[in-house]
C-alpha cells in the first residue's frame, strides 16, 4: 500500500454542500492528501467554522481563490462553482497544468451553440470540449487518461444510468421517453431563498421549469442519444421534495416490442453494470427508496413492466450530492488516476 | 338563514385522519348536524383522547356501528371505512333509509368484473353499481338525486381533475397517458407500519405498486374515458413523500396536434371548471404546490408544454385528506341537499 | 345577529406569516371587514401571488403603507410589522384615530429602560406605556378599554400561561424558574436565511440566544412579576425545531412544599382559567403535543410533578403564529368590541 | 499494521438500527472482522433484504441467535436487544466466554433494587453488576480489562457529558440540576407505532415521560453522583423531536458562586475531555447542533451563562445511535483492546 503515490488534491469551493462532501471523501482516501481549500465567501474563516461536522478533525483555513498558489501544492483540482464562473477557475487552473474535476455544467456539452443557449456564454470558450464527460460507468476508458473531467449533473447521472441500458438493447421507443425526478433540497446549493425556507419548503412538493426547461434537460439528451439508433423525444421534469438529500427518477418508456419484460430490462442493467461497484439493480417488486442511498455513493435501480400500457417504469435513486455530485468525482479521480474504482466510496450511509 | 333545513349526519370510521376532517367539517357546517360518531377499535373512548384537536369543542363518545342506532338519529351518514368492509355498513345503512357518502372505494367502480380484480368479492352485490361517482365538477345533476354517493379516491380526484380538459377537447393523445403522482404519509390512513415510520419515511422518497398495479388506476381510467374518443391507454405510478399531506400529480400527454400550447390547454380548464369554486388553473408558469392547497378543499392545476417534445405537463395539487376524500364528500353533500357548493369549504388552508 | 355592528380592519404587514394568518382569521370574521391590506416589499402585487393560499377567495392587491389611506377605510388596524419599525406606523395610526392591534414588542414592556436595553431606541415615545399587553387570558377588563392592544409575544403566551396559575396561588417558588422553549421554524418570520434554509434546518435541533439573552426574557418576567410575592430568577432558553408551526414551553419549577402535587397544580390551573375558551388543561399523564394545537388558536397545558426531585414540570402547547399571535390578536379584538371570545377562533387546527 | 491482531465479532439483534449502526462502523474498522449476524424476527433474511443500505457490501443472511454458535466464531459480541431480553444473551454469551459489549440497560445500573424498580426482575442476576459501565472518556482504565461492557443510554451520555466537568470542579450546585433532553424519533427504536407514525410524529414535539419517570433518570443520578460531593436533585425529561436522529440535552444548574462564568466553564470542560477524540467543546457564543454531529461519533459541548438568573445552561449534542449507542460501543471497543480510540470512528457524518 505505501508503494501507491499520493496525490495532492485541491477543493475550490469547499464551503458549500457538495464542497463539504468532497472533503470528506477526500480526506478520508488513502491515496489522497488535500492540501488546499478554497472559496469565496468564506475566505479566511476556518473550516471548522464553515462546515461545523469537520471540527477536531480538520484544522485549517479556507483561503480565496488563487490558481497559482493552487498548483503550488495539488496536482489535482476539484472545482465546484457556479456555472458560468467556473470555466474561468478551470483555465487559468489547465493553463497552470492542474488536472481538473470540474463539477460545474461548463465541459459536460458537447456543442457550443447548445451551452450558450442554456446557459449563456461561455468563460473558455478555447476549452469548451475538451472535458471527458465523467458518468464514470460510460466513460472508464476516456477517463483514464483525462486531464478535465465534466462531472455529470445530478439528474442526468440517474436519469442516464436507468434508461441507458434499455436503449442500448432497443427495449424500449427513443420516442417515447419521460422523465419525472424528484430531488432533496440540497440540489439547490447552499443559498438561501423562499424556495428552500422552511416553512415554504418542508410541507409541499412542487414541481420547477416544468415544460422542458430544465438544464439538464440537455446534458440528458445528450448522453442517451449516443445508445438510440434515432433521435430521443424525451420531456424531463424535476421536482422539489420535502427532504434534504436524495434523487429518484422514474422513467416512462414504451416497449419496443410485447416480449420486452421486466426480467428482460433487469437483465440488461445487470449486464450493463456488471462490475460497477456503485450500482446495484434491485430484485423484482423493489422500489428503491432514497434513503437507502443516503449517504454514500450507491445507485440503486428497478424496472417494472405496465403490461396493460405496454410500457416500463425505470425508477433509479441516488444520493445527489455524492453519486451526483462529490462521489461521482471521487469515482471518477479513482479511475483516472489507477486506483480501484469504489477507493473511499464503497461506505453505506448511515441509515436511517 | 333560519328557514335552510338542518340535516342530521353520522360520521362511521370518525377515528381515522379523513373521519377526523369529516368531522371538522360538518362540524362547522351552517346546515348539519353532527348526531353520531362511530369507530371501530376506538368505540367507548371520548373524542377528545382519540382525536386530540377538538379537545374542549366535541365533549361526545364514540361509539360502536350500529345501523339501526345511526338510523334513528341521522339522515346522512358519511362512511370512511377499509375497502371492503364498507359495502356491508353501507348495505346496512341504506337498508334503513340512511344517505350514504362511502368514501371507501366499493361502489366507485361500474364493473363488478373489474371491482373483484382488484378489490376481491363486493360485500353487497346487490348495490354495486348504486353509487353516483362523487367527483363534484364532472356529476353534479347526478349528485342531487343520489342516495348513494362513491365519493372518489385522492389520486382520480387531482388525476381526473387535471386530463379530463384536455381529453374533451380532444388536446391530446389519449393512447401516450403517464400519470406520475407523489402523496404525502396521511395517504397511507392511520395505521402505524414501518412504511410510515418516521425514521423509514420521513428521510427518502420512492415509488410503490409501479407497473400499474395500484388500485386506483381502474377508476381513473373509468372516469377518464368518458372523454375520449378512443380507449386509453394510461401507466399511473404513485410515490410516497415525506411530508403529512397533499397529492401533486404530473401528468404527461402527447400533444393531439402541434397547434397545442400551454394557453391552450389552460383555456380548456378554465372552461371546463367556470363556476366551480373548488378549482383554480394557476396561471402560466406556476407550479402548483400542496403546501398552497394544504388544509383546503382546493384543487390548483397549471398546464406547461414542452415544445420540443410535443407534449403537455398537466400538474395538479390538492390536499388528499380534504379535495382528495372528506372535503369532496361534504362538497357532494352540499350539492345533493342544495346548499351553496362551497358551503364550509370555502377557507384556505392555514398556511404555511 | 344582523345588528351585530360591523368593524372595518385593515392588516399592516400582510404577506408575512402572521399578517396571513390574520387575513385567514379576519376573512371568516363575522363582524369584521377586511378592507385594507398593506406591505412593504409586496406593495403592488396581488394577493393571490403573494399568498397563494388565498388564490379565488380574496382578488385584492396589497397596498404600500400610509396611515391615511388606512385611516379612511378602516376603524382597526393589525400591524405585523418588525420590532422597531412597528413603532412609528402606530402613531401615525393612532394619530388618525385608529385602533391599533399590535403584534410587534414596542408596546408590549413597561419599563422604557428595560425596551432600550433589549430592542435600541424606541421610535414613538411618547406613545410608550399606552399599550395594554394584550394576553387575553390575563386582561379581559383592560382589553374592553384599549385603543392599543400589545399583543404578546408566542413564547411569553405559552410561559405565562404555564406558570401564571402556579406563581398565583404561591405553588412553586420564584426563584426557581426554568423555561426551555422549543419553537418551529416560522417563529422566525417569512426572511430567508441559512438559518431556516431546509438542509440546515430540517434536520437538527439547537438552542439560540443560550444564557438569557433573549429579547422575550423581560416580557416573560414583567408578566409574571404580577403573580409573585417576590423577585423571580427566571432563566429562559429558546431552541428551534425541525418543523414549520408550534411553540412548547416546559418549564420547571420547585414546589413550594411538600403537599403540592400534579393535580394540585391542575387544579390551579383549571380555576384559573375557567371560561377561557382557549385554553385546555390536559389530564394527567397526557403530554402537550403542538401537533394537536396546530391551525388552531387553543394552548393545552399540562402538569407532572416529579416527586423525587420535589419539582413540576409545567408543559404548553401553542401555534406560535395563531395562539401566539395572530389567534390572540383576534381574541383581544373581540373582547374590545364585546364579541364572543371565541369568534373566529373556535375550529381546530386541520389534524394532523 | 498488519502485526495487529484482528478481533472476530458477532452482532446480536443487527436488524434495528443501532445493529445497522454497530455493522456499518465495524465492517469499516481495520481490525475487527465481523463473523455473525443475528437478529430474532428477521433471522433465515438476508442482510441486503432487511438493511437495504448494505446491498452490494455484503452478502450474507441472518441468523437466529445462538450463544454458542457465535461462540465458535466470535470473540465478541455486540448485543443491541431490548432491555429485558438482553440479560439472558448476555449470559449465554459470557458462558462461553465472549466478551460482550451490551448496548442494553441491563447491566448499566448497580443496585438491584433500583434495576427492578424501574425494570422489572434481572434476568440474569448472578452477572449483575459485572459489567463496566462504559461512557468512555470516564472509565477508559476499567474498561481496558472488561469482559462485559455495559454500554450507556443516549441521553446518560450527552447529558453525564455536560455536567459532570461542572460537578467534578464544583462549579454548580448539585441541588439544582435540571435535564430537558430532545431526541429524534429513531430513539424508539425500528418499531412501528402510532406514536412515530409520520403523519402524528412529523408536525409536533412533545414530551415524553414528565415527572422523573423515564427510565435513564437513574442511570444519569448514578453516573453523576461520582462527581458530587452531596446528593443530586435532578429532573430529566425527554422529548420527541419531528426528526429521525440526535439528541440535545439543554441542562440548567445554579452556579456554585458569582465567580463562575461561561469561560470557567468552557476551560473545566476543555480540561475534562483533553485528549477524548470525540468530545469537542465548542467556542462561547456557539449553539450545538445535532445536526453538525449527525451520522458521527462525535458529541459537541457549549456552556452559556445567564448572569442574571445565575445559572449556566450546558448544552450537549450526540447522534444518538452513534456516540448515544454504537459508536460509543465500538469506541468502548477500542479501548478494550488497546486500539487507537477513534478508530473507524473519526469521519464526520456526511452533512447536511
């Protein structure tokens, strides 16, 4: 074990949610040493006060952001920014020659137009395209050599993990796709706003950008369109649910044919998977619950067949911030850098 | 005023959550009378143990079901059973000239064929198919005759609520419905299960009976088809959400054609439901919220079209226990006797 | 009934959670008439928008404030306003003749020290001292006389009403009281902060202001300064819980001897607040649930008495934004005007 | 490393959530090697079946309980069972010479009369008193030689924790103690009831147990008396907080003189826990959040101080199945066999 080389890891943006997970995760790896943390409003207060679960165990400062003073002591970055502001951080970082886990939106399109159309322009443009698009189990090979890893969204890592596998076998009609997701408030970040006060937030569901307008919307077409042999019709709407962690998505597709079963759609997750140590396909008859995921980096997936309607329901559960967010870039660093793939990732939550 | 008639009620099953709203309810209703409480496993008790929330308002006892006894000091009795059991009080009460408002789902379905599929054999055969279908909006010059109401499930309300526009005016497909529904803990009644235990409940969400095998899809399909043209073929998935109360169905349509939009389809629901003081289309780009209806007979539904997508989102919220169950079975009351439809109904929830 | 006069309220702060709760209550009035609403930062929008809750019942617009506009509809006014700048919006009211039903702290204290020390500097005066402290329980005779009413805080409602009966009839010793207050989170207003931001508020439970330091401690001792033979040493700590409604106090306190058991202190309790429509003491071994006082304007009490430790434990219950504010600015209107106490303020709280 | 022996151990009663927490903290810990899983109504189960969060970790099943088969394969075991019930495994299990941690009270208290007072008959009265109670940072020396560790309640150890540096430097009066605790739901362990049912558990907090009557009042006197030169006059009551995990203990003491402030405080409890890796004493003016300890071993300490009243209010805050239940046996653990005290049990919980 004292043989593996350690990596210095840097967190830009530590201080909000899904920083704090990354710190967490990467404290705990064996093959990992953080040496800086930064971030923006918070700079020059200690984390202990920042993030109050690290007290005892983390001592430090968080300092501004510098990308120079970043490559002076990590040879990795992980940046969890805003959109937008991220791709800024993220060149000056390459251009020092760090290696970057960028969980922003900014590298995971892989046409310009499309970005600047839902997001607006972009800060790199010189860059755009040039991140690995990092659903690690789409992309193990591509990672292993990449020096800017596009962290997938939070909703198109369930979204793509539970539908991927049945487009790839033409079980089911790209033209038929619907996507009906349900997050935890966290996914809204670490900023306050009616939205996420308690009083307006813990006693309703809601759905938001309902009507297609919801960004991921196409990161998701994006990355499912590579397994269908025609262009995907899919509407995808997210909702916002009484609770702090957790997505679940269920998925609407017709079968392509009347032998398409649920055994069937199991068995090509399975396959699909196979080897994946962060994703578990459920037995029959289970629906998976986000609390079972809560707090680590597992995936849980389920298929039930509607035989009347002729259609699947695909129903897949993470835990955000990990396996969408801070997991999944661990996950991805693990295969980038050659170690085993679940390194500081295979931990249940603590449940209940 | 003075010259309404009153008209003496009975509450049978008053110890469960939808009892304990009938009760407010009628309760506070200008024209009733709250004669008569009945329970099963609570009969003997005092109102005030059992249901803590009208301590110091109900000084009564609860008392055992007895038909005859109801009889003798009601006119109207409001049932709020289990399937199954209730056809057989109902059976009684009817037996003895007494109005029934069953909330249990055993005379909502016009096949019995249907019914013992999903339900298992009708307790009184003979009065299968007596029922008038209570969803006010859709049946109220039925309802002012009925001596027998089947006061509808809290799914089909907000389901059947959101789509019927839309397939009456032939808006869309009826061949591409997905009804994906989220409910709040008090769905599941009042009856402990580690499904509702706070620790197993209050911390994930996921989907139950999906594949269509929840019991209330043939009741929407039955109410559904009225307004199609064609037979529909519809996959309906329900969720449970951590929160106490409220139902927000998405439901997913193809467009009939491309010159659907959203204000078209709000148009169509603002027609379909003028003069129905319980329903309010939300204006474009609201998303209804069950924190917004919660406590309140009100049902809130907002249209959005995903234009790339061809397809409409239909969204509506209600709070089940009240539009869902005891607040649409005094609204059928209200209109079988003649009072103002809104009579007692007309508040809005304590919010938030 | 018809020649019940009718009063004309204007609400002053309405589209925070206790000028809503003031619409809710004021609407149903009735002997009363809405005829103003007025905000600040919602000046100009509609009701429906801001309160969604009231969407098809109430088609107004929210007006910005001016005492004169109020003055010419309305013959009361309810202000929920913050502390401070509550203050001058009542001169300005009073100035035009208006009865002012306060909901803000500028009135409530006697001492102009004491409000400096704990609120800064008060900015009307010369109005200080005009308020009667409106804890309807307490002053029925001074209420029937008042043209400004200070409503009283939702902590000192629940520990007064608790301690009061104790501190009168010399059970426990004044110099002995605890008061450790748990509080729901929108006793923290309609102000989004990360405070009350879901992540960070649902799922833990603190102190604040710990030692003392909190501005309802002088309002708790000047109130019930009046049922003590001597100075009270009195510790106050609030605490906020996951959950939207509802304040429990417990407090404790040393029996003042040997002979003073629970269902002495029940007895107290019950001939203290013999008549009062709001107030229920529970039986013993039943614990206050806010739960069950929840939508409501009802405080249930209760009293154990731990008879090892020669201690009771003194348990209220209330809806902090009901019985704790806008519930008891209703009832102290009523008794004003010579309405039933309970006017409007009977139902209970939708359950659960 | 690699030269530490490995420990065999079996958890008894691994179906309720303390046994998931026991399972999830020593599957992790390098060198305990987890060989037996046995629980009562879940046993011929599989792991994955009954704690869906282990699904992919570990595959094993269930098993009935069996002193000697955990014997063959276990040098220790954990026993989570309910109090009672475990005395007679615990027995069984020390027969055959297992060393046992028993996260019970069967074995916490030492008078018999006081057990049978609050308990009922000791099952297995020849062990009482045999055990070393194991609040870890104050008997670390006893249990390094303990062969069955009696593994402190929830509330004892957050709230022995705050007050006993208090009483140890006679910094307050032990005359004066007053405990009012907060807990989350999973307190009650994975047993459904009406009482924890989401919908009645998730809008309210009340009390539990008023009066001195629970259960931990004793075992908190008896750990406290060590520190107090006279007899101690407490009052515990327990609460049930909307939440599933934490416990916060508010505790009210009159200072022993005028000197003692906040700082005095803060410093006896720095001195106290010096060198306890899971206790952390956070700066003046901070409030413990059991948010902040959620899903961690750790237990965060704040004294306040009320100058005016004279007291001081400690305030503690644990996960109550963690440092309240299997955190602190595994810690009790490492002590016993000399491993690093942290050992599997320094990361943070993953927050928020």
């Amino acid at each position: 074990m004292s043989e593996t080389p350690h990596v210095r890891v840097a967190i830009v943006g530590v201080s909000g949610y899904t920083g704090a997970e990354l710190l967490r995760l990467l404290h705990d790896h064996p093959y990992a040493e953080v040496t800086k943390l930064c971030a923006h409003s918070t700079a020059g207060r200690s984390v202990a006060e920042v993030l109050p679960s690290f007290r005892g165990l983390i001592d430090g400062t968080i300092d501004a952001f510098d990308a120079s003073a970043v490559a002076e002591v990590a040879d990795v970055a992980f940046t969890a920014l805003p959109h937008g502001a991220s791709a800024g951080a993220v060149r000056a970082l390459r251009d020092k020659g760090v290696i970057v886990f960028d969980l922003s939106a900014d590298f995971r399109l892989k046409d310009l137009d499309t970005y600047t159309e839902w997001y607006g322009d972009h800060q790199a443009p010189g860059l755009f395209g040039a991140g690995v698009y990092g659903l690690v189990e789409l992309s193990r090979d591509k990672l292993r050599a990449a020096d800017l890893v596009a962290v997938p969204g939070c909703y198109p890592t369930a979204t793509v993990a539970a539908l991927a596998p049945l487009l790839n076998e033409g079980l089911v009609d790209p033209n038929s796709l619907i996507v009906d997701a349900k997050s935890g408030v966290s996914g809204a970040g670490r900023k306050a706003s009616l939205h996420t006060h308690l009083p307006e937030a813990a006693g309703g569901i809601r759905a938001y950008k309902a009507g297609g307008m919801h960004r991921h919307t196409p990161e998701i077409v994006q990355a499912l369109s590579s397994f269908a042999r025609e262009p995907l019709r899919l509407t995808f709407t997210p909702h916002l649910v009484p609770m702090t962690r957790g997505i679940l998505v269920t998925a609407y597709a017709d079968l392509a044919s009347s032998e398409v079963d649920a055994q069937r759609c199991h068995a090509a997750a399975e396959a699909f998977y196979e080897g994946s140590p962060s994703i578990h396909v459920l037995p029959a008859g289970t629906h998976p619950d986000t609390l079972w995921v809560k707090g680590s980096n597992r995936l849980h997936l389920a298929y039930a067949v509607d035989a009347r309607a002729r259609r699947v329901v695909a129903q897949a559960s993470i835990d955000n911030l990990l396996k969408g967010a801070a997991g999944q870039a661990v996950q991805a660093f693990n295969v980038r850098f050659g170690y085993p793939e679940g390194t500081s990732l295979m931990s249940p939550g603590a449940w209940p």
